[in-house]
C-alpha cells in the first residue's frame, strides 16, 4: 500500500466534489467522512503490519520526491487523521442545526488541510515542504475567515499577511540551500549542511527560524494567534490548535534535527520556548473571552512543546510527544464544548459559563482544563512530568522554575473558569447534547484518563518514534 | 565602453546588489504601510526579490537551455531547476495574493476600512 493515499485521496476528493454535490449536500459530507474513516483504517493497517517505507514517486534521487513512514511520522498522520474523523463526525451531527454556508466548499477545505499537513509530515524534499506549507497556510485562511463576518475576515487577512511574511523567509532558506548545497532532497541537504561557513549556516537557521516561527506561534512571532482563534468560527479553532501548528512544529524541529544534530542554537531555543510559554500565560491572565483565553492556553502548551523538542534528547522528545497528544485531544473537547455552548447562549464572554446548565459539558471542560493543566490521573501530566525531569537532568532550573510559574498562572485562570461553571444558577433550562455529541465527548476525556492512568501503553511506540527523529531518518 | 558589464562576476554584483535592494524596499513597506492593499503590494515585492535572486545568481551568460535535442552536453546547460521552483512559487504567491484581495473587499464592504490599524474589531 502505498503512503501517497494519504495526500492523493483527500485531494481527489476535492475535485469529485462538483459530482458528488449533484447527488444531493449530504453526499459530499457522508463521503468525505467516509474516505477519513478509510484513511484512518490505511494508517492503522501500516500500523500493525509495521508498514514503514521510504518511497519514491517519479524519478529516481536526487531529483525524485520522496515519502518517508517512519514510527514518528506515522504517528502525526495518525494524530491528524484521526482529528479530522472525530471533526466530520463531530460535524455531521452540529450541522443539521447550523451548517456552514455552502458546505461542500468547506468539506474541499477541511479535506486540503489534511492533505497539506500529512504531506508536511511525510514529504522529505524541502521545497515540497514550502508547497504543503503553503496549502495548509491558504486552507487554514480560508477557514478562518469562512464565516464572512467582519470579525471573520479580520482574522483571516492577518492570518494570510503573517503566513505570506513567514512564507518569504522560508523560501529564502530554501533558496540558499539550493545554491549552497545544489539539492533539495533532506538527506543530502543533512550530508553538507555541517560543511557550510558558519555564517551561511547561521543566515540559513535565522531565516528558518522567522519562517517557521510565525507558524508555530512563537514569541515574539505570535501577535495574530489570539485575533485569529476569536474570528475564527469555535469548531475551526479544535482544528487549528490540533492540527495544524502541530504539523508545523513537527517539521521545523525534524529539519533542526537533520541540519543542526549537535544542538548547536539548543540553549537559545529552550530559553525562547520558556519565555513564550510564561508570556503566553501571564497575557491570557487578563482575556474575558472564552475563544481568546484558550488561544493564549494553546499558545503556552505549544512553547512548552517547543521547549521540549529544543532539549533534543530522546527522553524530551518523548515527552513533547506525550504533551502534543494530550494537548490536541484536550483542546478538541474544549472547542466541541464551547461550539455547543455558543450555539445556545450566543456569546463567548467567560460569564456566559455562569449560566451554562449542563452537568455533562461542565464534566468535560473540567476534565480537558484539568488535563491541559497537568494534574496527575490526567493525560496532560505524564508529558509535563517528563518535560521536568529532562530540564532536571540538564541542570536547567531556570527553566524549571519559568515553567512552573507559568502553570501556576494558568491554574489561576483555569480554576476561575471552573468557579463560573459550578456556581452558576439553575433557572435556564439543562442544555439539550445530542447523543452522537456526548459519544464523542465522553470518548474524548476517556481518552484523556486513559492516557493519564496508563502511559505505559502509550510510551515504548513513543520513545522510539523519539529515538527516529533525533537519529534524523530522512 | 560598456565591456565589462559582460562578466559574470559583475553581473551577478549587480543582481545580487539590486534584489538585496528591492527586498528592503518592500520589507520597509511592510512596515510603513498601513493601507491594506499596500502591505500585500510590499509582500509581493519582498517575494519578487527573493525570486530575482535566486534565479540571477544561478544564471550562467555562455550556458543553453537544458534542452536534450539541441545539444548532448549537459555541462553547458543552465540549470533547470531553480527556473521550475520559482514559477511554482509565483504561481502560490498569486494565489496567496488574489485571496487577500478578496478578503480585503469583502472586509471593505462590511466595515468600510483598509487602515490595518483600525483593524481592532477584536480588542475590547
């Protein structure tokens, strides 16, 4: 089997979408859940069969483009498809209420994005990676301004000026590595990175770090995150906070890992993560609205992500792993629940939780903000711990005692969100979830428990995927 | 009288010089500007910058194209390569761009302002 389905099938089902829509609206979206459903049963299959190739298309290297499945790799095309099932699924049952306008155009898009971001994760050829960067860039664009209110297009123009910036100074690296180097290809580009002048490797790093950094949302390159996830329409946002700076993070910490394998700017990378996540936490402190508040919440989870993978060593990357499963599953029930929440009280101001009369939606914003804020029992802690321990063993304390203020504010706000949702007053009638909503939901936080109880189920595929991704498999 | 500008060395000053030029002509847009039309106009400036260099600096005077028919030896050939990997990128670009636009009338219409800075439907 191969692994170009991923990227092909989902493409291929944006253009059948013109035929499919004359069978009727609710064919696109069965089929477009239907073909997740079997991109999730591909992955699961070379999963199992231990499926992990390098694959060529085309023509032969340097010039050909290349695929790689690696255990790691695997399990971000995993982590990304399965999202996306659980969305459509989610999504099937929202719409029936409150669909999308012109829905078959949002099935194209959310389909693009999955494509882009599997193909950011499996392309081993840099400027194939420039072409997904830019797909999942424009997908996730036009998403975020779907909704075509002025808050809606607001987002989505600082959205596409920040991504076009990020994207100049990501071809300019590619650029110099071409005539540098005179090759596209990852594993040769690796082979001569170390031989370059220093000043040449330096510019090259910068202009990868600028390019990379507005994508995954690092200080000070995160300015338009919070306006983005509050323009943005709720379910959107599971995805932008679960998939995609995930794919991004995923791919500039692999190239760090093949060009620069002695950790050379390691030090600078982990203090940059450190400072963005306390920044992050310290500015979401003060947002009343809700769409806002996890935005900043997204944004300390993924410093303390960055700052993981920045410590490049096996056990960190475990850890960072661990923190980007939890994160992703955990902010999926937040933003399914607010979607919910704001579909019946119109308004995602903080004190709208006061009123919410849902004992099931309170169970699982409890369960997913306990989880994002690494309480033991939930998914969110083993990452965490571990993450403290390796800056341990590196005789890190700064960065320690940086990461632990910063969870304690986020605890702050947390707590208070939990406070607005368990005095509130019972006159408003107990908010209806359909059954398919609470299957998901409730499947959603087992997950999280399940992960938390026992990460040892989780943690050997884990620490080998991290033991591929130092090695730097190209 | 005009010789020298024939050599490579010389050539590829100028273009490299000229693209370094152009690409902080449009970063100091990016930054000046506050019209939204015009930071997409700087943008694409920077953009066409990086493409000028790439393509000005690989570029040999005496070199052919890299057709197979017309000659057998490869040496000579330019490389194609580069030639392929920017019209790729303008091609994205021009999507990337004609999409802004549009976000920028749509946004127009609705709230009647191109001024980023009073962009703040958000901040309250």
């Amino acid at each position: 089997m191969s692994s170009v389905l991923f990227v092909a099938l989902p493409l291929l089902f944006g253009f059948s979408t013109p035929i499919l829509g004359y069978f009727g609206k609710n064919a696109v979206a069965y089929v477009s859940t239907l073909m997740q459903l079997f991109l999730l049963y591909l992955g699961f299959d070379l999963l199992l069969n231990e499926g992990f190739s390098i694959e060529l298309i085309s023509i032969a290297p340097p010039l050909g483009i290349s695929f790689v499945v690696t255990k790691v790799s695997l399990l971000f095309v995993l982590l990304f498809t399965s999202v996306m099932t659980l969305f459509s699924l989610y999504y099937l049952s929202y719409r029936s209420e409150k669909p999308y306008r012109d829905e078959s155009k949002f099935f194209i898009l959310i389909n693009m994005l999955l494509a882009a971001s599997i193909g950011l994760v499996l392309s081993s050829d840099i400027f194939n990676i420039y072409v997904f960067f830019e797909i999942a860039g424009i997908s996730a664009y036009i998403l975020s301004a779907y909704e075509k209110s002025s808050s809606a297009l607001e987002a989505g123009i600082k959205y596409l000026i920040t991504g076009a910036v990020a994207s100049i100074f990501l071809i300019f690296a590619i650029v110099l590595i071409y005539i540098y180097i005179g090759s596209l290809n990852l594993g040769i580009i690796a082979q001569h990175f170390e031989l370059l002048p220093f000043q040449i490797k330096l510019l090259i790093s910068i202009l990868l770090l600028i390019g990379f950094g507005f994508k995954v949302e690092i200080f000070p390159l995160n300015f338009w995150v919070s306006d983005v996830y509050q323009g943005s329409s709720t379910l959107v946002n599971a995805l932008f906070s679960a998939i995609v700076v995930k794919a991004y993070l995923f791919v500039f910490f692999h190239l760090l890992y093949l060009f620069l394998p002695h950790g050379e700017f390691s030090l600078f990378l982990i203090y940059l993560g450190a400072f963005s996540m306390l920044a992050a936490e310290v500015a979401g402190l003060r947002q009343s609205h809700l769409k806002r508040l996890f935005a900043y919440s997204s944004l300390g989870q993924v410093a303390l992500v960055f700052t993981a993978f920045a410590l490049q060593n096996t056990q960190a990357i475990q850890a960072a792993l661990f923190i980007v499963l939890a994160h992703s599953v955990a902010k999926m029930g937040i933003f399914f629940a607010l979607a919910l929440i704001e579909k019946e009280h119109e308004s995602m101001e903080s004190e709208t939780l006061k009123s919410l009369n849902s004992p099931f939606l309170r169970v699982i914003l409890l369960i997913s903000m306990l989880s994002l804020l690494g309480i033991p029992l939930f998914a969110g802690f083993v990452g965490k711990l571990l993450v403290l321990k390796s800056l341990a063993l590196e005789g890190m304390l700064p960065i320690i005692m940086m990461i632990i203020l910063a969870s304690l504010i986020e605890a702050v706000y947390y707590f208070k969100l939990a406070g607005y949702m368990f005095t509130s007053d019972k006159r408003r009638d107990v908010l209806k979830v359909t059954w398919a909503h609470k299957t998901i939901l409730a499947f959603l936080s087992l997950l999280l428990l399940i992960i938390g109880m026992a990460p040892f189920l989780l943690s050997e595929y884990l620490f080998e995927a991290s033991k591929l991704m130092l090695g730097g498999v190209s | 009288m005009f010789e020298f500008f024939n050599s490579p060395e010389v050539i590829n000053i100028i273009v490299i010089i000229g693209s370094m030029l152009l690409f902080f002509v449009g970063l100091f847009g990016l930054l000046t500007q506050k019209h939204i039309i015009k930071i997409f106009m700087s943008i694409a400036i920077m953009e066409t910058a990086v493409y000028l260099f790439f393509i000005g600096s690989l570029f040999k005077l005496d070199a052919i194209a890299p057709i197979m028919k017309v000659a057998d030896d490869t040496s000579k050939f330019n490389d194609p390569i580069p030639h392929a990997m920017i019209l790729t990128a303008i091609v994205i670009a021009m999507a990337v761009f004609a999409l802004g636009v549009s976000f920028a009338i749509e946004y127009y219409k609705l709230s009647g302002k191109t001024n980023i800075d009073t962009m703040n439907e958000m901040r309250h």
